[in-house]
C-alpha cells in the first residue's frame, strides 16, 4: 500500500515511522513532512493546500491519507479528500468540531449525559470576570478555539483567571481562538489520554497514557504542548478504564454518528479520575502530541492492515506489546513563548530501545538544528515505567545541550502512585 501523511510534528514522525514499519505499507509519503523524517517521502506540499494533497493522492495510487494535526481537520480536509473519492483516515469538519470549539464540546457533551465540568462560556470579558468572581479559584480558563494545546489557563486565584480571560478576549492572545472562552470548575484528581481508533460505530481503545503539560519539573510554570508523556497509565485500573469507555468514549461516538456526523479518526478523550469517577477535560479529534510517541510504539498489529481493514469496515482487533514507553521533549529555551531558532543539536544514534522524534528541526549541512518550540522527543521501551524513565535520561545525559532545556521528572506521577 501506498500511505500519504499530513502533517510535519513530531506526532506525525511517530505516524510515519509506524507505518513505515507496517509490512502491508510500501510507500510512506508525508505533507509536507520535515528534514527528520527520514522513513517517507517528504514532498513539497503544505498541510492546508486541500487541492494539491488530493491531486498527489490521484497521481501517486495512495491508498488512503491519514490526518495527523487540527488545523486541517477543522478546515474540512477529510471532507474535501472524501469529495474528490479519496479514503481518508480522519474526522469531517463537523465531527472534527468536538475539538474546534470548546463550546460546541460542553454542549454537546450536556446534551449526551457525558460526564465533565461545569462550566460557561463568555464573549464580554467583565461578564467572564463577574463569573470568575462568583465561582472563586482555582478555576480553568479556556480559548474557546485551537490554540496548539496551550490556550488553557489553570489559575489558581481570582485575579490569575480574570487576567487570563482579558488576555484572551481583550489582548487577543489566541487571536480568533480566543474570541470566546470556556470557564471551568476546577477539578481534583489524575488526568491521563483515552486515545481510541473509531470508525463510525466500530471503536478500538488504545493504552492509557498520561503527558506532562507544565514546562518545568514538579509542574509548575506555563502551560505548553507537553514536555513529556508514558503509557500505560499504572494507576488507573482495568475496570476505570472501562467504566471511562462506557460513560464516555462510546456515548461519544454514538452521539457523534446520531448526530449527523459519525466520527471517522483517532477520539481522544482528556480525563480527569475524580472521586465520582472519569470526567472530561476536553476532546481532541486525532492522536495527541506527545500522547503519540509514547502509545503507537506499543502496537504490535500491522498498522497500515489495521487502518486500511477499519476504513473498508472489516477490522481487526489489535494487539498490543505488554511494555512501557516513557518519552521526554526537548525544547528550545523561550518556549512555549517565543522560542530560539538555529540551536545546534548533537547527533544521536537510534537503538532498538530507544527513539529519537523530530518535532521541530531543520537539517543543515553540518546536522540538524532547532526549528520551533519542541525540538525533540527521545523515547525508550522497556519492561517497566522505571527502567524506561532512567534510559532516557541516561541518553540524554550522554550528551550537551545548549539552548534546549526539559523536564527531569516525566513520569513522576507513575512512580508515586504506582501500585
């Protein structure tokens, strides 16, 4: 088969680096890709360029594309791509809606009994205030629209949240994105990443993992992408995650497909365990970044068989290797600001324990150099959490870097609560 790629993260490198690795799969194209990627065929071809994507997939016999970032997902690329009689692997525009708008999210979830937040969504920024202030802290604000995983605020006073919502709505922060925001009850518990494959009716649950969010150890600091992440999840037991399939992932999709728009794609769900059980954070329409790195590794089935069986609605249960991954990002100092470009990186060889993710480089004659806010992502897989944990950090140990900085405590969280 012939499998194109969108996209250029290093979730996407994650993506193309498993199909590559799919005996069924013999040409990995990526759109636009990166200098990283060395496992596809990068062709010159953005991931919002919907008529040229399609003319390749034409030309070049693709089997079906697989869309890894929201962007294109909320702009209507799967249906444009279904239009022109193209397979492709991916929520429509309005499926894709559950993670495009945070509103639409809460609502939607309100209507269908699905557990989350309470919550109210504000365009005034005095009336987000008087909000805040009747509600009290800590409390959760929210760019209505995408804003890269950072548009999120958790603060933990009145006036933290306030200047958060004028942020957004008056300093246009997020710019459209922040035109309306979603202001939360703050919730107490774990969280961690329900990512399934779904397929109108037909739903298969992935591992459980868990990212680390906040930019410095001990999380604190500001919100980013995720600096980190591991699978599985040791504290969630095998019954909460069914009880979290039950109430929440399968009524998620059958609502979606009794809607009107029956989810084609990867439904992550973002959970928090509270005392009354999984409750939403909020849904993202395809695979999370860093979530990707750390659970796709995991699969043991042929992932270009699975995709391409699940899209002709004759799939297979997939197998999963009983292991643990656990991945730490490197980032460019000023992240998740304004980050430093052009930082040397040290050259790294690839074993069959641990991998390297190119999230945001450029190759150079003399090696690659940094190219955005996350740079890399170095995962390992061993027998336990543990033992992937201390090799990371042993690689990372074993060389310099300037300019890039990351967490030392990834999977701090498994270690405390492990049982």
């Amino acid at each position: 088969m012939k499998v194109l790629v969108i996209g250029r993260g290093g979730r996407e490198h994650a993506i193309v680096r498993q199909f590559a690795s799919s005996p069924s799969v013999g040409t990995v194209y990526a759109a636009p890709g990166s200098d990283g990627m060395t496992e596809a065929e990068c062709i010159g071809i953005g991931e919002m360029e919907f008529d040229r994507i399609a003319e390749f997939s034409k030309e070049n016999g693709v089997d079906f594309v697989f869309v890894g970032p929201e962007q294109p997902l909320s702009e209507g690329l799967s249906d444009y791509l279904e239009e022109a009689g193209i397979r492709v692997f991916g929520p429509s525009k309005a499926a894709a809606r559950i993670e495009s708008s945070k509103t639409f999210a809460k609502e939607f979830m309100m209507r269908h009994g699905i557990p989350t937040a309470k919550y109210a969504s504000f365009t005034d920024a005095g009336e987000a205030a008087a909000y805040i202030r009747s509600q009290g802290a800590p409390i959760v604000v929210k760019a209505d629209g995408l804003a890269a995983g950072k548009g999120v605020v958790v603060a933990e006073t009145e006036a933290e949240a306030i200047q958060a919502a004028e942020d957004m709505l008056k300093g246009q922060k997020f710019g459209e994105s922040g035109s309306s925001v979603v202001i939360e009850e703050y919730l107490e518990g774990e969280e961690f990443s329900f990512m399934s494959f779904v397929h109108g009716s037909c739903i298969f649950p992935m591992p459980l993992s868990q990212d680390h969010k906040r930019a410095y150890d001990g999380d604190k600091g500001p919100n980013t992408g995720g600096m980190g992440a591991y699978s599985p999840v040791p504290f969630i037991t095998s019954r909460q995650k069914q009880e979290a399939f039950l109430n929440v992932v399968k009524p998620a999709a059958d609502a979606l497909e009794a809607e009107g728009y029956p989810f084609t794609g990867v439904l992550y769900a973002g959970l928090i365990q509270t005392r009354e059980g999984a409750k939403v954070i909020e849904f993202n329409a395809r695979f999370g970044d860093p979530e990707t790195q750390v659970v796709l590794p995991l699969l043991d089935s042929d992932f270009g068989e699975f995709i391409d069986r699940l899209l002709a609605g004759e799939p297979f249960q997939p197998e999963w290797k009983e292991e643990a991954v656990l991945g730490v990002v490197l980032a460019a100092e000023g992240y998740p600001a304004v980050p430093e470009k052009g930082i040397p990186l040290p050259r790294i060889t690839e074993t069959g324990h641990f991998s390297v993710y190119h999230s945001g480089t450029k190759k150079q004659a003399d090696g690659f150099v940094s190219n955005g806010g996350r740079v890399l992502m170095i995962t390992a897989s061993r027998e336990t959490l543990e033992e992937a944990a201390d090799a990371v950090y042993r690689v990372i140990g074993r060389h310099a870097w300037p300019g890039l900085f990351w967490r030392h405590d990834i999977g701090w969280r498994a270690k405390k609560r492990t049982i």
